[in-house]
C-alpha cells in the first residue's frame, strides 16, 4: 500500500559554483507504505519528480492524490527502474 498524505510544489534556480543557472520545477509527493518488511507500521517517504514528468504519467491533478491510494509503476529503461506511471486507486 503506498498512500499520498500531501505534496509540495518547488520551484527555483540552482546556481552552482560553475556560475551556470539550472532553473528547476518539481514536485514532491509525500506518501507513506507499508512496502519495507524491516518497518513495523507505516514507513514515511516522499518522491520527487520534474513537475513536467509528473503532468505525463499520473492519471490525475494533484490535488486529486491526497488521502488517495497510489500505484506506483516502474519499468526498466537503460539498465534501472523508472516511474512510468502513477495511478490513483
């Protein structure tokens, strides 16, 4: 079971030393999942995504996830697993 208890957008431009600007636009998706054998209850955990990339593989807006049930689907893709989707239950 993995369960959306909020999310957070953040947005901002990362200046390293190099002094070459990275604008970034994310979004943090707070769940919590009682996937972790070693963990008695619930383990708390949050994922980040491009905001782009989450707009391309969840079914629905985020407001739409909080208190919601999630599948979290990975696919293997260059030799590691990659969210692919995410649908709400």
């Amino acid at each position: 079971m993995v369960k959306c208890v909020g999310y957070q957008y953040k947005q901002g431009v990362y200046e390293p030393e190099t002094g070459k600007s990275v604008p970034y636009d994310n979004i943090l998706i707070h769940y919590v999942s009682d996937n972790n054998e070693a963990v008695y209850g619930l383990e708390a955990q949050s994922l980040k995504l491009k905001r782009s990339d989450f707009l391309a593989i969840c079914n629905v807006a985020a407001d739409s996830l909080i208190d919601r049930e999630l599948i979290l689907s990975y696919n293997p893709v260059g030799g590691k697993l990659v969210l692919t989707r995410i649908d709400v239950i």
